[in-house]
C-alpha cells in the first residue's frame, strides 16, 4: 500500500496525457472548418416536463455538459436556447418524485415523465444513488431513502456512504462529520480525536447553497491548557454540530467524497450539500420514540397564490437523554424554518430561493445526586438564525447564460457554563495582565468554581458565479467563473467567572477574562475559474471538468494567508456502459479564530506562599509571566487527492489516496523563565511577615498550548459500490457497497518530555519523534430491500461485516533523539544527540521514557456482524407508521484484546430499537 499514491497518480497522469495528445490532436484537425471559440450553429432544446399527465411547475433541469439550471415554467416547459450541436444530459428534479436522467437532442422536444419517489411506485429509492457533480465522486439522498432511515439529523444518513459503519443514533455529544476517514472502533468510540478534529473542520456543510460556518466559534476555556475544549460540549475548532440539523425538512442531500468543483471552498475532506424542502406540500406530522429520544416535527407547504411560489413552514423539537436509566445530562432541540420559493419573469428566468432558520440547542446537565459533594454542572446553550437567500438569472447572453447568486448571514449566541466545587486546598491566583510579581489574596478552601463563556458568532457570505460556453472545433466548453467574500466574528461577552473566583490552576497556568468582541475578524476572499469540457475522442464521450481556485485570508494584513487550488476531474467511455474516471486536486481550509487568535498565555507561580490561621499574618506572592500564543506561521490547512476508477453500469469502483500535511491542532510548546522566590525572615504575632533581602530566582519549566501545522493525516483506500437490481420473483433489490480503508494520522512535530527523577538535576527535555496511529478496516454493507408497493410496505434488511479492524501505534520510543537544554531564553532550540550519545542514556534516567509492551502491539479483531432491519408501512395515503431495530440478533460477542490481552471487549453496538408515526393531513 506505500506505493499507492505513486501508483494512482503515475497512472492518472498517463490516462490524462493520453487524452490531452488525443484531445489536441482532434482539435487541431476540427480547426480548418471551424474557428477557435466560433459559436457553431446554434440550435434550442425544448422539453416538458410532466407527472401522471399534468404539466410540473418549477422542476429543475439540468443541461449537464453546458452547466446549466432552469426551472420549468407554468405549462411544465423549459428551452435552453442557442446551444451547440450535439448529444446532451438532462438531469430533471422536482420535490418528493424519482430524479430521471434523459438524453437530449437539440432540436427535438423531449418530454419527461415524472413518478412519484414513494412506497406506492415500484422500485422507489430507498438508498444513496451513486452520483457525478460536475464530475466528482459523491452520493445522493433522496427524502424518501432519509425518512425509511428514520434519521434524527444529519449526522445518522450518512450511513448510506461507502465504508460508513452503522452506530446507535445518539445526541449525547457533538455530532461531527467523518467522510473517508478512519479512526473509530465498531461501537463509534474515536481513538484519535486530532485527526477527527481536522477531518471534521475540513468537511464543507452546505444549506441551500450557503455554507455553515463555526469560524468563529470561541467556546473554549483554555485554549493554553486544553486547546479548544471546554467540560460541557462544544464544537469549536472541530467543525459542524450535525445535531442541529433535522434531517425532516431535508428534500435532498449530495456527499462529495471525491475532488468537488472549484466553487466549494473553505474544505478539505469534502462537501455534504442539503437541500431543504420548499415545494407545495401536505400538512405532515411526524413523532419518533426511541429509549433514549422523544421527537416532534410538523411542516407544510403553501402556494402563496397564483404564480407566486411556494412558502414551506416547519417546526421540530427532540428531547433526548444521555442515558436511559439517567436523567441528570440530556439533549433538547427546537427548529423552526421557513423557505420561499419562486420564479419571475415573463420567461420565468429569474429562480430565488429564500430560507429564514431559528434553532435552539440545549445540552443540559444537572447535579448528579451520587457526587453531590462536587457540585459538577456542565451546559451549553445555543442559538441561531439563519437568513439564506440563493437564485439563478437566465439571462441567456452569450457570456452570461447563467447569473447565479449566494447571500447569507448567520448569528449565534452562545452560552457555556461549566461549574466545580473545589475543595479541601488552599491556594492564590492572580489577576495580573503584564509581567510581575503580585501581592495575591488566599482562596478560601472550599469554594464554588464557575466559568462562563458566551459567544456571539457572526458570519456573512456572498457569492456571485456566471455561466456560460462556446466551442472549440468539435470540443463543447461550459465555463464557470466567480468570486466570493465571507466574514467571520464574534461579538460575544467572552469569558468571566461566577461571584469574581477565578479558578484553581494546577499546572500553572492561569485564567483570565477575555472580550471575544475584541479578537479581529476573519476576512476571506475567494476566486474561481472552471472549464467544464466535453469532446468526442474515437466516438466515445470524453469529459474533463478542470478549475483553479485561489482563495486569500486576512487580506492586506500582517497575518494574510493565500493558497491556490487546482482540480480536475476526467471520464472516457471505453465501451458502452464501461467508463474510467479520475481526478486530482487540491483543496484548503482557512483556520478559524480560535486557532489564529488563541488566548494569551499567564504563567501564575508562587513566589511566597505563608498561610496561616490569622488573616492578618498571611502573605501570598504570586509571579505573572505572559507569553504570546499566537503563531504568526500558522498555515492554511491544505489537503491532495488523488482517485481513479471505473463504472459499469449500477457498478462503481474508486482507488483513492488523500493527505492532509499541516492540519491544524493545540500543541505542547515549552518555554523557560526565571521568577523570584522570597523567604520571611520574621514575624509578629497579628502582623504580615518581614521578609528576607535574599530574593533567588528559580528556573521555571512550563508547557502551554499553541496552534500549529501539525497533524499529519493519510487516508487512502478501496471504496465500491454495486446495485445488483431487482429480483422480481422475490419483489427485492440487492445491493452491496463497502471500503477497504487505510488511515495514518501523526504528528509533524516532536514529542517533548522529561521525567523529573529523584536526585537527578532536571535540566534537559528530551525530543522523541512525533507520534502517532495508523488504522485499516473492510467494511461491506449488503442491504435486501423488499418492496410490495399494493399494500404500501417497504423492508429493508441490512447487513454490515467488519471484516478486518485493526490499529497500530506509531514512532512510541523510549529515547529521545535530541535533547532541549533548559536554560533561560532557550525554549524550542534543540540540541542533536549522536548515536553514542542515545545509546548512554540509561533506564533510570529522566530522558528514558519507559514504554511498554503492549504500545508496540497491532491491535487486531475477528471479523463482527451487525444485522439491522428497518419497515415503513403506510395506510392509505395519509398514515405511515416506521420502526427500526439495531442488532436485532442481539450479537454483541466479547473478543479478548490482542494489546491487552487480559481485556475482553464487547465489538458490537448493543440491540437499539424505534419506532415513527406520520400523519398527512
């Protein structure tokens, strides 16, 4: 597997060769009849679309070799004017019906038939559809395959991916997304939550066309001493919480595993583009219960009156328990939305589609009666609105065909609080802001420790993009051009503490209050440029969709940050129904404030601690040193892949290597300096101590967190996808889809550490190579639909094998191969050490790390299975009644660990059950 990525690109770069010389050669021949950019005649495409016989207002239509988007007009009809000469794909979407893919040709009216995606038509889709967006490898949801998943958020359809294993739906923490990575046990437990964290800052979550953003998300208590974590659950520095995001009102959702197009920006793993509903519908009701989750949600679409769109309303509340058996942390939810929809126009050539979104996210916890003593209460509450508004103007120029637009704004207000007594010890803090040694007051010995956060992101977003394309010869061009401007900052209170008690600090580093309104904003500014070609080369359809993106952060600052993005995507049919495909690129992900703006770092030491009974007689030194913790070299997080394949017809199979070389992360910086240390020399009974003139100064070692480069991150692997079809004797589809994945994640700089050894002089830290783990699992997932559409029933079977699941500890040695001297101003310079230098160095002393033996192990399982079933039954047209069952065998075998093997381990998620009701009125 080493070689791979040298494999895939040698062969991706000949496959790309080959078609340029071809492509190249066939263009120069085309020329002597045709001009360079000549506009060959032009003829229309007319169609119309249709469902049991009436003609569809408002369906999407796609021309997908030219990019292009219309809707269609009141009598369900569409043109697309003046296009070149040639065999076309249209690609036709309307809300709640199948998405038909047809072949056009200019000249000729085609009309287009629509049925229902629905229990009661014959092969309704239940699964994720293999897709191309603009020739990326990615997946499509339909609403009918979310609603037979019964899924709560966002987070649980992301199952129907490739290689994705199945968990229990859980709202107990955050909830965020994973796509191609590795790192996760069978029962969702993550190893490595580094490169968890850059997976899922780096993925892209879209909503009707704006992206989200938590840029600006400041929810951290420390970032010096616990990164960008905080004790009640926050989401910051790590992406998207996918548990705000119902999954009810979602029409359609697209996953891009592979290269996406130019447009998206901000990214590096990939892009989960949702779709709301926004159509005329029904009144529809829904309630789902399950052991741990009670949830409602009602919505409806309006046609606001003639000719004047569609107005969706809807409403969601989930309550849900941490525990079965325990009340004291639970989850609540509440959304509610509204989307407008509408075309203008005599020709209808003006689309928009506005969104306003209010949501409110409540992670509650209550003081657990069996500690009481400690009095420990972690919460976050948070709020958001959310204002969208997106649309397309067919102007239908010739370099303007399509004027399409993004603008949004979202705000939050975020509330974090997180409570501790601490008791039974006498300590001091300060409050000092600037370097000094500071008379401090003794905390009484038991008091109640209170931190509370709030935040106030703000992020506005506007995009703007053109359409259009000619000829060159025989080769069609659809170019996509554009810009856009995003800003992120909070306004938020920022950090303070509960009755003025700062709290405790046991490593020496303390807290202090800090105004997030302060902190810069974070300006970025993007443009793009994409060529979307297609060509017949031997007779047989050549496609290439080749961009470049640059995008520019804090531009015009001391702390600007740029990066450029290529990206191609190519496919050629070799025969009928047989296709190649590949694709490389670059994406790059801005890092967000907490990372470019961490908090300063205060080093609280004692410089003189004398307690005594007497108030009076008592004297606390506390010495301030004050570190800057932000990196003027933090980098723009940039990820390559790399992916080649092959499709024949419902069978799709992709190599894919990704490497992500400088994720962003908190990591351990140490830094030396010397603070006073004072003595009492004498002292009267009910008055403060004399002290002593000999004041020495002590070398003080500490480590803080800073933000760096520095997660390392390789994913690479296998991932299929097979649709064997129906089986109508038995009325039951067969489908089968899975990964082969490999995920190495370590750390690009050294692991620094010294013990400190009784006797010995503590005056180097040894430098031990960064560390890391690497990850392979196979995982397929065969799932047997069985449908009888006359009695409205759906079921589907599934099951998921582990085949292989393992992992592996990296670079964990014992000595260092340098060493940092420990002297005044020499923090982060090191020191070589030759190989008789290492070999000296002996188990007893601080710079041997003692590592054990089950370190150097391969972690290694028997293969697992999980068998699931899900039904949807419906009643008429207007009652569905749902149920699912996680593990219905109840297979949860222990398996004795192969790192410690005196450990048994249960390897399968325990049996989860639930059941939905819905209601059309």
């Amino acid at each position: 597997m080493h070689d791979f990525p040298h494999i895939m690109k040698k062969v991706f770069l000949s496959v790309a060769l080959w078609s340029t010389t071809l492509l190249t050669g066939h263009l120069l021949a085309s020329t002597s009849t045709a001009y360079f950019f000549q506009q060959q005649s032009l003829v229309d495409i007319n169609g119309l679309v249709v469902s049991e016989g009436k003609p569809l207002v408002g369906a999407t239509v796609t021309l997908v070799e030219l990019g292009l988007t219309l809707s269609s007009g009141k009598d369900g009809k569409f043109v697309f004017s003046k296009v070149p000469q040639g065999s076309y794909t249209l690609i036709v979407q309307y809300a709640g019906m199948k998405v038909q893919q047809v072949k056009a040709t200019p000249g000729q009216e085609i009309k287009i038939e629509l049925e229902e995606n629905a229990i009661a038509i014959d092969d309704v889709q239940v699964i994720g559809q293999r897709s191309k967006v603009k020739g990326a490898t990615s997946t499509f949801i339909s609403r009918q395959a979310i609603e037979h998943l019964q899924a709560t958020s966002i987070a649980e359809v992301l199952q129907l991916l490739p290689g994705q294993a199945i968990y229990n739906p859980s709202f107990s923490h955050i909830n965020t997304p994973l796509i191609r990575q590795g790192g996760s046990n069978a029962t969702g437990t993550l190893h490595d939550s580094k490169s968890r964290g850059v997976a899922s800052l780096g993925t892209s979550i879209i909503v009707n066309g704006a992206q989200l953003s938590n840029n600006a998300d400041m929810q951290a208590v420390n970032t010096a001493q616990s990164g960008v974590l905080s004790s009640f659950d926050n989401a910051s520095g790590r992406g998207t919480d996918l548990r705000q995001l119902t999954a009810d009102n979602v029409e359609s959702i697209e996953v891009i595993r592979g290269i996406p197009s130019v447009e998206y920006g901000d990214l590096t793993s990939g892009v989960i583009d949702v779709k709301t509903k926004a159509a005329v519908q029904p009144l529809q009701a829904k309630f789902r219960l399950n052991p741990t989750l009670k949830q409602g949600w009602v919505g409806q679409g309006f046609a606001v009156g003639k000719d004047q769109g569609a107005l969706f309303v809807d409403l969601d509340y989930t309550y849900a328990a941490n525990n079965q058996i325990q009340t004291s942390e639970s989850y609540k939810r509440f959304n509610t939305s509204l989307q407008y929809t509408n075309t203008f126009g005599a020709n209808r050539n003006l689309y928009t589609n506005t969104t306003l979104n209010f949501g409110g996210y409540y992670d509650d916890s209550k003081i657990d009666t069996d500690q009481a003593i400690n009095q420990v209460i972690n919460q976050s509450e948070n709020y958001d609105i959310r204002f969208s508004t997106n649309g397309r103007w067919n102007l239908d120029k010739r370099f303007a065909r399509n004027i399409n637009y993004v603008l949004s704004a979202q705000l939050g207000v975020q509330n974090g609080f997180q409570q501790m007594m601490n008791n039974g010890s006498l300590f001091a803090v300060s409050n000092a802001l600037v370097d000094g040694t500071y008379e401090v007051d003794f905390l009484p010995s038991s008091y109640l420790q209170q931190i509370y956060i709030k935040g106030k992101p703000l992020n506005l977003q506007a995009r703007l993009s053109d359409n259009f394309y000619f000829s060159t010869g025989a080769a069609r061009h659809a170019i996509t051009v554009g810009g856009t401007y995003t800003l992120d900052k909070n306004f938020g209170q920022g950090k303070y503490f509960g009755g003025d008690m700062p709290p405790k600090n046991s490593s020496g580093l303390g807290f202090r209050p800090r105004r997030f309104e302060d902190i810069p904003a974070l300006n970025q500014i993007a443009f793009y440029a994409e060529d979307k070609l297609a060509v017949d080369v031997f007779g047989k359809p050549l496609d290439i969709v080749a961009g470049l993106r640059y995008d520019w952060i804090q531009p015009f600052r001391d702390d600007a940050k740029s990066a450029f993005s290529p990206r191609i995507n190519a496919s050629y049919e070799l025969f009928k129904d047989f296709s190649i495909h590949g694709g490389y690129g670059w994406s790059a992900k801005a890092p967000s404030l907490i990372y470019m703006y961490p908090d300063p770092v205060y080093l609280d030491v004692f410089s003189l601690s004398h307690y005594k009974q007497d108030p009076a007689e008592r004297l606390a030194l506390v010495t301030t040193r004050v570190f800057d913790a932000q990196n003027q070299k933090l980098e723009m997080a940039k990820s390559k892949k790399i992916e080649v394949g092959v499709d024949y017809k419902k069978f799709s199979i992709t190599a894919y290597d990704e490497r992500i070389a400088n994720g962003l992360d908190m990591y351990q910086y140490y830094n030396f300096t010397n603070v006073p240390i004072y003595t009492v020399e004498s002292q009267q009974p009910g008055q403060r101590p004399e002290l002593s003139d000999v004041v020495k100064d002590s070398l003080y070692v500490t480590d803080y967190n800073v933000p760096r480069n520095n997660v390392n991150i390789v994913n690479r692997g296998i991932e299929f996808d097979f649709d064997f079809g129906k089986v109508k004797p038995l009325r039951t589809s067969f489908t089968l889809n899975g990964a082969y994945a490999y995920t190495k994640s370590f750390d690009n700089n050294p692991f620094v550490y010294a013990r400190r050894v009784p006797n010995q002089p503590y005056n180097k830290l040894g430098v031990y190579e960064g560390r890391g783990k690497e990850y392979t699992r196979f995982l397929t997932t065969l799932r047997a639909i069985h449908q009888i559409p006359e009695i409205r029933l759906l079921i589907t079977l599934t099951a998921q094998t582990i085949w292989t699941d393992k992992d592996k500890n990296l670079n964990y040695t014992s000595r260092p191969y340098a060493v940092m001297d420990i002297v005044e101003g020499g923090a982060g310079e090191t020191r070589m050490l030759s190989e008789q230098e290492i070999a000296a160095i002996s188990e007893t002393s601080g710079l041997f790390l003692p590592v054990a033996e089950s370190y150097y192990r391969t972690e290694s399982w028997k293969p697992l299975w999980l068998f699931n079933t899900k039904v949807t039954k419906e009643f008429g047209k207007n009652y569905g009644f749902s149920f699912y069952v996680n593990n219905i065998t109840n297979n949860r075998p222990y398996q004795r660990s192969k790192r410690y093997p005196d450990q048994l381990e249960k390897r399968n998620i325990p049996v989860f059950f639930g059941s939905e009701l819905s209601i059309k009125f």
